[in-house]
C-alpha cells in the first residue's frame, strides 16, 4: 500500500480564495518571541487571498465540498508540496471540478469512521439559508470524480461545512449584519443526496 511508504509528518496545507493549493513541513516555520516579523507563507495574485491555513499530517484525509454541492477526497500527502513562497498547484489540475465550480471548504479528518460511542456530522450551510446535517461516516467512500454531498436548489450554492458532535449550537449570520442562533440537535441527521 502506497500509504504505508509514506512518513507520517505534519505539514501546513495553505488554500487560496482562487483556488490554489499546497503543503510545507512545520520545520519550515519557527516559533517567534515578542516583535518578531514573520516569515511569507504564501504568495498570492494581487486580488487572492488566504482562506485556509492549518496543519493535517500527512496521512490524515483533506474533505473538500464544492459550491454545486459536491465532495472530493484527498489524503494530504496527494497536495503537491511546494516552498513556503510559492503560490501552489491549482485545485483545477487536482480535482474534477465543473464550469463555475469552486472548493468553498476543507476539511482536515484524522479517520472517516466513527469511533465506538461517538459519532461526528458534517454541518452544511447554503446561500440562501438552509442548513443540513449528515454523519460524517457517510463520506467514507469517495470516489476520484467526487460524490454529491448535498442536494442544492437552483440558484443556490453551498457557502461553508463544519464538523460538529451533535450538540453544539449553530450561529449563522447575514451580510445584512442579522444572525440566528439554534441548537444543533434541532437539525435531523439526513441522508448524503437530501
């Protein structure tokens, strides 16, 4: 198995708002004291941005959800790993994505299985405000050219995933500047398509 050749170390997985992504080893970063001016981790177009900074091993599985709904898995090692600088390998080469298509989330998950006594959903939010909840063991078979990890209405699309254990409470807010806040557990486990 390719997996059992690979070292088992942390990397730093950075992903643009422009869709680029890649990994770093931690050891290419250090810890600063006080006044210390950081160091680049990323250089991006003049209008692009850093949306997702964080730090997966090597083995661990990357959930990326896409705009239409749709969701891809990728183990960290698949990222290609490029210098601290670099801007990164475009999702587009990585993954199968449609016309108009973008990945608006990602996920770091140690294992897609459940551990016995606990169980872990994947909370879905869309534009225009609706909201579902799936067990996250629902995504344990992904296949290269994704799977639809919700049904999105026309004129929709999803704007973020977070994995939850069921019992904590939701705030979702508007641009408007208005937010609703709700227990979880008011939000019944759905199926993968609903």
């Amino acid at each position: 198995n390719l997996i059992d050749m690979i070292a088992d170390e942390d990397m730093v997985v950075t992903m643009s708002h422009a869709g680029y992504v890649k990994r770093n080893p931690v050891s290419e970063y250090r810890a600063q004291r006080r006044g210390g001016r950081g160091v680049t981790g990323a250089s991006t177009k003049e209008e692009d941005f850093v949306t997702s900074l964080f730090v997966a091993s090597t083995h661990d599985y990357l959930l990326m959800f896409t705009s239409l709904g749709r969701a891809f898995s990728k183990r960290v090692y698949e990222i290609p790993e490029g210098s601290r600088g670099a801007r990164g390998k475009a999702l587009v080469n990585l993954l199968e994505l449609r016309d108009g298509e973008r990945v608006v989330a990602v996920l770091p998950v140690k294992s897609l299985e459940d551990e016995p006594g606990t169980t872990r959903f994947l909370l879905f939010a869309t534009r225009k405000g609706q909201v579902k909840k799936t067990e996250l063991s629902a995504y344990a078979n992904i296949r290269s050219s994704g799977i639809i990890a919700l049904g999105i209405d026309e004129g929709d699309q999803l704007l973020g995933v977070r994995i939850t254990d069921g019992t904590r409470h939701v705030l979702l807010a508007s641009q408007n500047g208005f937010a609703v806040r709700f227990a979880e557990e008011l939000v019944r486990p759905m199926g993968r398509a609903a």
